[in-house]
C-alpha cells in the first residue's frame, strides 16, 4: 500500500542527519580552533633566548655556573685519583684524563652547538607548518575555509558524529600541549644554564652520566617542537579527509587524526627514549 508519508519521512530524516552531521562538524572546527589558538600561543611564549653573550640572561648567569662547575670538576678529579690509585687501574686513569679534556671542551664549544640545535629545530618547525598546513603561524590557521564555509562540505554523518565526539580530547590535549611546552622551553633553559655543572661530571666514572642524561633532554626539549608540528599536520590531513575530500571515509580516519594529536602530546618521552643512542651510558 503507497504510503504519502513516506516519502516525507525520508525527506526529514535526510535533512536531519545533514544538519546534525554540520552541528557535529562546527563543533570540531571549535575544537581544533582551541589547538591552533594555543599553538599561536605558544609560538609566542615560546621563543627563549639562548645566547650566551655578556649582554643576554643565559650569558650573565654561565659565570657563576662556570666557577661551580670548575669547583665541582676539580672535587671530582681528585676523587677519580685517588681511586686510580687505589685500584691501580690504568682504565680509571684513562677516565680522569678524558673527563677532563671533555669537561674543557664543553664549557668551551657546547654552547654554540646548543644554540645551533634550538634555531634549527625552530625553522624546522616553522617550515613544516608553511609546507604542511600553509600557515605561516598558528593565529592564521584555516581549517580549508571558514567555519561556516566548512560546514557547508557534504560529510557522512557517523563520520561527523564521531569527530564531534573526540572533539573535547582535542580540547584536554591542547592544554595538555600548552603546558607541556611551556615546561620544554623553560627546561632547555635551566639545562643550558647548568650545562657546565653537569660537564663536571665527566671527570668521574660514576658521574659521567650527568651530562649525557642533560644532553639527551636539551635534544629531545628541542626537537620536540618540529615532532610536534609534524605530527599535528598528519592528524589535520585526516581529518581533513574526513570532513571534506573524503566524506564516506572510514570511521578509523576519524579516530585516527584524533589520536595522532593525542600522542603529539607524550612525544617529548618517546624522544628521550629514541635518543638513547646520544647517551653512551645507556643501556
């Protein structure tokens, strides 16, 4: 029997999901609009200042550090002697006389290389949002148009139901984010400061593991920025084939672009475990 409300029905139905799935949609472009204010953020609160010239913070504290460092190196020398002595051993001497020609070359020349290391991740990072997301910072980031633009794009509903769902994870993972690089930066600072002290240490067999371990988290705090970004802009290709080029695409893109921000979030612990070959003392 023909049914005149049928037709209707559907008719509702279609219109209905279509508007949920741009609800739906609108509410994650809200959410990935909160990451990409925090990243313009943190591109601002970010930039530390590294140099250790006479005229700069890190330059008018290594003084101090140094004479610390220089105290602390010659305690440790002695002690590494009198092991020697004690033991005979000639590898104990070998550790002593090393130590100390690094401990020198260190205080001497691992500055600059820090420095070198922190522009060039940032360029990095810089280049991978203008490549990546063609952003030259994170204020003017446009998820492919407006909001009300991008909810105009054709997207299956499921699709639209889940993004909207692991919107708020986003939302956690940017502050998550925000403050995880704050912490970086500052970090790369205290460590940089403390570089020499930690140096004193490789005059030592038992204390050599000081500035390796130093040296491992200045690495990872600086590259963890460029990992970041590059991560992020993974997750956002995604998405965006979800939300627009792709709109029948599998609920696993979904998920996917939304785990990939979340795991930007403990990349800076995946580095340290990665850098492990940066530190000789490691297992």
């Amino acid at each position: 029997m023909w049914n005149p409300f049928g037709a209707l029905a559907d008719a509702i139905i279609n219109v209905a999901e279509q508007f949920l799935a741009k609800i739906c949609l609108m509410f994650w472009e809200g959410c990935i609009a909160i990451w990409a204010f925090f990243q313009g953020v943190l591109d601002l609160v970010t930039k530390v200042d590294l140099d250790a010239g006479n005229d700069h913070p890190l330059g008018k504290v290594l003084p101090t550090t140094m004479w610390i460092a220089l105290a602390l190196a010659t305690v440790l020398l002695v002690g590494q002697l009198m092991i020697t002595l004690a033991r005979r051993d000639g590898k104990q001497l070998g550790r002593a006389v090393m130590g100390s020609v690094q401990f020198v070359l260190v205080c001497a020349a691992v500055f600059g290389i820090a420095v070198l290391i922190d522009r060039a991740c940032t360029a990095l990072a810089r280049d991978l949002s203008v490549n990546l997301l063609k952003i030259d910072d994170f204020f003017n980031f446009n998820f492919d148009g407006s909001l009300s633009g991008l909810a105009t794009q054709t997207v299956g509903t499921a699709n639209a139901v889940v993004l909207a769902v692991c919107g708020p994870f986003v939302v956690l993972a940017s502050f998550a984010h925000f403050f995880i690089q704050l912490a970086l930066s500052a970090s790369k600072i205290v460590i940089l400061a403390t570089l020499p002290i930690s140096a004193a240490g490789l005059v030592m067999d038992s204390t050599k593991v000081w500035f390796f371990k130093s040296l491992r988290w200045f690495v990872a705090a600086c590259v963890a920025k460029p990992l970041m970004t590059l991560v992020f802009a993974v997750a956002v290709k995604y998405s965006e084939a979800v939300s627009v080029s792709q709109p029948d695409a599998p609920l696993g893109s979904a998920l996917a672009s939304v785990a990939l921000i979340c795991v930007a979030v403990v990349s800076p612990m995946a580095l340290f475990k990665l850098l492990a070959f940066v530190d000789p003392t490691s297992s």
